[in-house]
C-alpha cells in the first residue's frame, strides 16, 4: 500500500541555517491492512518521513507511491484528488471550535459537495463507531481530549481513505485515555482493513496496536522488523534505550547499585534472560531451578505478549558457582533464550 524507495529531504541552507538532511535514503513497505509504526526521538525526521506520504513534503530524491500512485509525481490538482484517499489524526486534534461533532466530521464532506442526506447517513454511523453517538451535537470545548481524538478519527474515516495517517496521535492524551484511543484504532484497522502508518516517540504505542516498527535516527531508519522481534532482540542503541524505557525492561536500581561485588563462594550472579517463542510460556526457571538443584531469585523483569508473541524478560539471580561452572548455560540452552551475565552481588 505504501513504498517509500531511498526518499531523501533536504531542506536548503537559509539565512545562517545550513542545508539540514531530514530524511537519508529512507525505504519502507507497508502492505495493505498492516499497521507500521515509526518511532524516533525529537528530530530524527519522523514528521517529514510521515508527510512525504500524501505529499505535503516533496522529497528531494527517491520515490514515494501510495496504492500503487507515484506521490512525488502528481501536480497539485491530482495531489488533492489523492490526498482524499489518505486520512490524517493529529496530536492536537486539529477541530473547528465553532462547529459540534458531527460539523467537524460532516466538513470534509461538504467539501467533496456532498448532499446533506448523503453527509447524515455517513457520519451518523461514524460517531456510533468512535463511540460518540450521544455527543453528535458538542462543541470542541464540551469534549475531553480522548474525545476530541475520536471525532478526529472519525473526520479522518469520513472520506473512506485507504491510509490513516496518526501524528502523535495520543501524545497529548493521559495513559488510560491513550489506550482506549489505541484500541479504537486497532479496531478500525481490523474492521476496515485500513492501512495505518503512525509516528510516536512512545513504544508503549508501538507495543500495543503496530504490526511492524521502524527506529528513525538522523534522517534513517536504523533498525525495523515485526514489532516483537525488535521488541525482544533491539540491535541499535536508539532501538535498546526505546525498548528499555518500558516497566520492568531495566535492573531494578536497588540491585544495580550492588553489581560489582567479588566473585565469592556466597555470591549470586545476576542474569538478564529474554525468553521468547515456547520457552516464554514453559516453566523454564523452576526447570533450571530443579536440573541444577539450585535457587533462583526473581529479581524484576516483564512478562507480555506482544502481537500474540509470548515474551519474557527476567532479572534473575543465581549462586555464582552454578554460573561459574558453566551449568546454568547449559541448562538455558535454547534459541528460544538469551542469557546475558550482569554482574555479582555479595
Ligand atoms: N520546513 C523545514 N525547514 C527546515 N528544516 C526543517 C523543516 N522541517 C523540518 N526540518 C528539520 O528536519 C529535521 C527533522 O525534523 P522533523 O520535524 O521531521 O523531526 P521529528 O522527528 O518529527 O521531530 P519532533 O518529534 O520534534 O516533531 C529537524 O532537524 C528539523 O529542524
């Protein structure tokens, strides 16, 4: 659905501004229905990424097709004409205060001349589908952000796009509100087969509703894969400090601090092992614990699934003897585990 091939933006050099390098040779394929998501910190050129899509950033090199349309192509007029098919959901909402709910929804209607019986029957049913039937006749000011959100994805339906476009869609909204928010548009994508390309600084959104992640760095994307691939085996820095930003991904400090002690006959060997595929699911601790004959302290970690993938991450410490000689190496094994030694504690 949507090809981005070696996409270069350079914004010229302006006033004292030297040229800046916004995009470098980005690739990327979205197919049909999938959500992708591209994550990136301040910077990194999620926006203009994000924008060369329906064509409001121009790219200076590369190609940009969308359904199969060449993008950077079009003159103005088609652009408009293709625009229609790509729906945009924005941080900030983006909603005309002097019109309710269902004006806001109505507007991209009205401008494609629809009639008014027309107009009713399609965004009746796209308030009910954002869960805002009652709400049809609020203003902005009347609605919370969550709100506001959903009349922003319904006005984003209304023309029956085959993109959806999420600008931080839920940067602005609290946690809770951010995953009803992120339900519904997992519910769309599943229910429309709407193709949804989103960008976000958060993998908690990434986690919760994409199918496929990109790591944009300066310009490039660095790393990308399936979201529970990338999420349980990062391979760029950028790709770790994002994924290590979730509950329960790092050392509780507590034991951090205690890293370092002497390996002795009483000390324990702290242990980060990802588990991933059935080995996610089995009781592989207790089996270490009782082949070896062993304790096992949990120390923290995270358990989850991701896009029905099965992942877990633990803490764990284990006396340093049955490190030292190997035997718990053995015993873990597996493609399906990664074990990386941390330190020792007394
Ligand atoms: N119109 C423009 N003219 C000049 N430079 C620009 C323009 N738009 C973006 N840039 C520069 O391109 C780079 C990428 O910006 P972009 O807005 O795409 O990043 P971003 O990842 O979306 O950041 P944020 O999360 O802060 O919105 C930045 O260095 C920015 O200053």
């Amino acid at each position: 659905m949507i090809e981005l091939d070696g996409v270069w933006k350079t914004f010229p050099a302006r006033g004292s501004d030297t040229a800046v390098e916004a995009l470098r040779g980005v690739s990327l394929h979205v197919p049909r229905g999938e959500i992708y998501g591209v994550i990136g910190r301040s910077g990194a050129g999620k926006s203009t990424l994000i924008r060369t899509i329906n064509g409001l950033e121009r790219p200076t090199g590369g190609e940009v097709r969308v359904d199969g349309i060449a993008i950077d192509k079009l003159d103005e007029r088609a652009l408009r004409e293709e625009r229609r098919k790509i729906g945009m959901i924005f941080q900030h909402f983006n909603l005309l205060s002097s019109r309710s709910a269902f004006g806001n929804v109505a507007l991209p209607l009205e401008l494609l001349g629809l009639s008014r019986r027309e107009i009713e029957k399609r965004v009746t049913p796209l308030l009910e589908l954002v869960g805002l039937g009652d709400k049809r006749d609020r203003h902005p000011v009347e609605l919370s952000g969550g709100q506001k959100q959903r009349v922003g994805i319904a006005r984003a339906l209304a023309t029956e796009p085959k993109v959806l476009r999420s600008d931080e869609a839920t940067s602005a909204l609290d946690p809770e509100t951010t995953r009803s928010i992120l339900a519904l548009l997992a519910r769309v994508n599943a229910e429309l087969g709407l193709t949804i390309v989103l960008i976000t600084h958060e993998m908690t959104v990434i986690k919760e509703i994409c199918h496929r992640v990109g790591v944009i760095d300066d310009g490039a994307i660095i790393e990308e894969g399936p979201v529970h691939q990338v999420f349980a085996h990062p391979q760029t820095a950028t790709a770790r400090s994002f994924v290590g930003s979730l509950a329960g991904r790092e050392l509780p400090a507590s034991v951090k601090a205690q890293l370092g002690a002497p390996v002795e006959a009483s000390s324990q060997t702290i242990l980060r092992l990802t588990l991933t595929g059935e080995a996610a699911t089995q009781p592989t601790v207790t089996k270490l614990a009782r082949a070896l004959g062993i304790d096992v302290a949990i120390l923290g970690g995270q358990i989850d699934s991701i896009g029905g993938h099965p992942f877990a991450l633990l803490f764990m410490g284990v006396p340093t003897a049955s490190w030292t000689s190997g035997a718990v190496s053995a015993a873990l094994a597996s493609p399906d585990i990664q074990l990386e030694m941390l330190g020792h504690v007394a």
